[in-house]
C-alpha cells in the first residue's frame, strides 16, 4: 500500500503476569506468583485476528495503520529471549513486511544479561524502564527495594548504545520530590512520562500512598512549570501534549479533534489468557470484557454488544464534562473518556467530573498568555514534533 500512515493502534500485550518484584502499588499484585504465559501459537492467532481486521479497514478506508504491540507484564523479561524472537519473526510471516508495526517491551529492568540486552538492541523499537527515583515501593519479595539494580542497568543500555524511556508512577510517596524526580531525569537528559497511580488489586492496598484529583491536579501544574523554567528539549509526558492542546486553543486555527471509540479505538489491552479490555473500562472485570482475541476475530469484538456498551460509557462520560469545556475541540475528550485519574471524582449522577485535565489547561493557558513567546518557543515545537515516550 502506498499511502502515508495515517493512525495507529496499540495493543498492550499482557504476555505473562510473573513478576519477581512486588511494588507496593502495583494492580497486578495478586497474579505477579503466576507463571502462566501467552504461547507461540496463541499469539500467532492473535496476529492471524488483528491482520484480518487491519486489511478490511484500511481498505475500507483508504488508509494505512500502525500497529503497535507494547509487551508487558508482570514482567516481561522474566521470559527467555528465544520467545520473543519466534514472535517477533512470526509478526514478519503474518503481517508481512509492509505493513508498519512497532514493538515496545516495558520492564522494570531489573533482569539484564547479554542476551537481553540484544534483544533490546535489535528486537524492540522501543525500550520503557519503569523506575519511581523515589519512593522506596519497587522491591521484592523479599521486601528489598532494588532501584539501585534498575539504575545500574539503565547505565549499561546507555554503554550499549540501547536508546530507552523512562515511566514513573505518580504516588503520595513520591509527590513531594518532583523537582529532584525532574532534575534527575534531566541531568541525565532521559524522557520520561508521569503515570499517575492506577486503582489496586485489593481494597486497602494504596490506603498509604494513594492520592485526589487535586494531589494530581497540583503536580501536573509543577510539572508544567519545571518544563517551562528548565533550558533543553527534555521530553516530559503528559505536559507536552497537555501544553499542545492549549497551544492549538489558543491559536485557534487548528481542525477540533474528537475523540469517537466507535470510530477508532487506539489502545486495547490484552490479558493473558487473550481476554480483551478498553482502557478505560474496569480491568478483569468479566462485565467490561469486550472479548478474546485468541479464539474471536476483532472484528467481530468490535461489533459486538460489549464494545457498544464501553463505547457508550465513553461517550456519556464526554457528555457530561466536555460540551461545556471551552478546550473541547483543541482537546478531544480522550482524557475523561479512558484516562483513570480522572475518574476519581464521581457525580451525583454516577458518572465522573474531569478536574484535573480542565484545570490544567485554564492554569498552561494562564502562563502562556502572560510569556507570549512560548507560543513560537522553538524548545517547544522542536519537542512536538518528536514521538511520545513509551
């Protein structure tokens, strides 16, 4: 095909849930024991399922997707590397080689050898190295806190030439350092995304680091003023892409974007055993899987009554919070409709109220309008331009 990629698709591959840290925090801590993986052929069949779908809508639409496999955990790299090679070759067999694909692998990169470290280098695209710099909540079972081990092998990626980003997990143990959590990731000139912290496995398992809306809210605004104040190109996510929709608010010029799940779904997570779930929807819970794609084609998952119910959901949340947001259009509703932080806050009606992501903008609108000069900053157009990290 020879038109330009127009969009993309990501499937978060839940490929196996072992894990041999406990963070504190984390939403899989129940199943992190499990050994149980995804097989070669189940994922060739998953491959089989999202090539059929891809071929149908591209021609039905005149337009090329990406896909976009992020391999994740548990994790990941607990398994031997031949695994991923067999997959990745078989990716080549069935999607062939013109259709764009990306790999990424997510790790606390806690687990490092030779033969990993080349697999990094020539199997994946993209590398995410989940580390926290404070906080003290990525340990094992033992209860050690092994930071220092990801730092070291972060170090080593860097000797091998093995290009990487970073994700932290935004949490009450952690907030109160973000300037050195900035500064650290900036001396090292390492991208990095602020994750605000995801719901637990059980009740009472985040009662001690868990935040509010406003606790997000307020380091989302410090972040913003740290990226504004701090000279280089460092790419920190979410803040360039929230700083991005205010700038297309404010020049006005730009087409609204909507965000439609019915119309194009951009992130689908699959479990291990090929259970699927929208990112925005309860994760495991049987009432909000849309279905499994090892034994049913997407297509069909995607025209079935499950996916009409979380496209639903979606779209009233949008209702609620967005048609009286002045930011709708240059914002498309994304964050309300599948982002969990904001889900924090419910309605008297049930449903959720968008604080952070409206609050946000009103305080970047307020700092840009007072320095003008961000609008043509070259720092700033230099970093949209780049691809977001993993």
């Amino acid at each position: 095909m020879s038109q330009a990629v127009h969009r993309r698709m990501d499937f978060v591959v839940k490929v196996s849930k072992f894990c041999n840290l406990r963070c504190r925090y984390c939403y899989e801590y129940e199943s992190l024991g499990n050994r149980e993986a995804m097989s070669r052929e189940q994922l060739r069949q998953l491959y089989r399922h999202i090539e059929a779908w891809r071929a149908q809508v591209d021609a039905r639409d005149q337009q090329r997707t990406e896909l976009g496999f992020i391999w994740h955990g548990g994790e990941p790299l607990l398994l031997e590397p031949g695994f991923y090679w067999d997959t990745l070759q078989d990716q080549k067999e069935i999607f062939g080689e013109d259709v764009p694909r990306k790999n990424v692998l997510q790790t606390n990169l806690t687990v490092l050898d030779e033969e990993r470290i080349e697999l990094l280098r020539r199997g994946f695209d993209v590398v995410g190295v989940s580390v926290d710099v404070f906080g003290g909540l990525r340990v094992n079972v033992a209860g050690k806190d092994l930071q220092p081990q990801t730092l070291k092998n972060m170090e080593r990626l860097r000797e091998r030439g093995v290009p990487f980003s970073t994700i932290t997990v935004l949490t009450r143990a952690n907030i109160g350092r973000l300037r050195h959590i900035y500064d650290f990731f900036s001396r090292a000139g390492i991208d990095f995304r602020l994750l605000p912290l995801f719901d637990g496995a059980f009740e009472g398992q985040h009662r001690s680091f868990d935040m509010s809306t406003q606790d997000i809210l307020k380091a989302f605004q410090e972040l913003v003023d740290l990226w504004l104040e701090k000279d280089g190109f460092l790419k920190v996510y979410p803040t360039l892409e929230q700083i991005q929709t205010v700038l297309r608010f404010i020049k006005g010029n730009a087409a609204p974007v909507y965000y439609n799940k019915r119309e194009w779904l951009p992130v689908l997570l699959v479990n291990t055993n090929g259970d699927c779930f929208t990112y925005g929807d309860p994760y495991e819970d049987p009432e909000w899987c849309v279905g499994n794609l090892f034994t049913t084609p997407l297509v069909d998952l995607f025209a079935g009554e499950r996916f009409a119910k979380s496209a639903l959901a979606a779209e009233r949340r949008i209702a609620q919070n967005c048609l009286s947001c002045p930011y709708f259009g240059a914002c498309s509703g994304y964050p309300i409709a599948e982002e969990h932080y904001n889900f924090k806050e419910k309605r008297p009606d049930g449903g959720r109220t968008c604080v952070v992501e409206r609050n946000l903008f009103a305080y970047i609108e307020k700092r840009i309008r007072a320095q003008q000069e961000l609008l043509t900053d070259e720092r700033v157009e230099a970093a949209f331009r780049e691809q977001p990290a993993a």
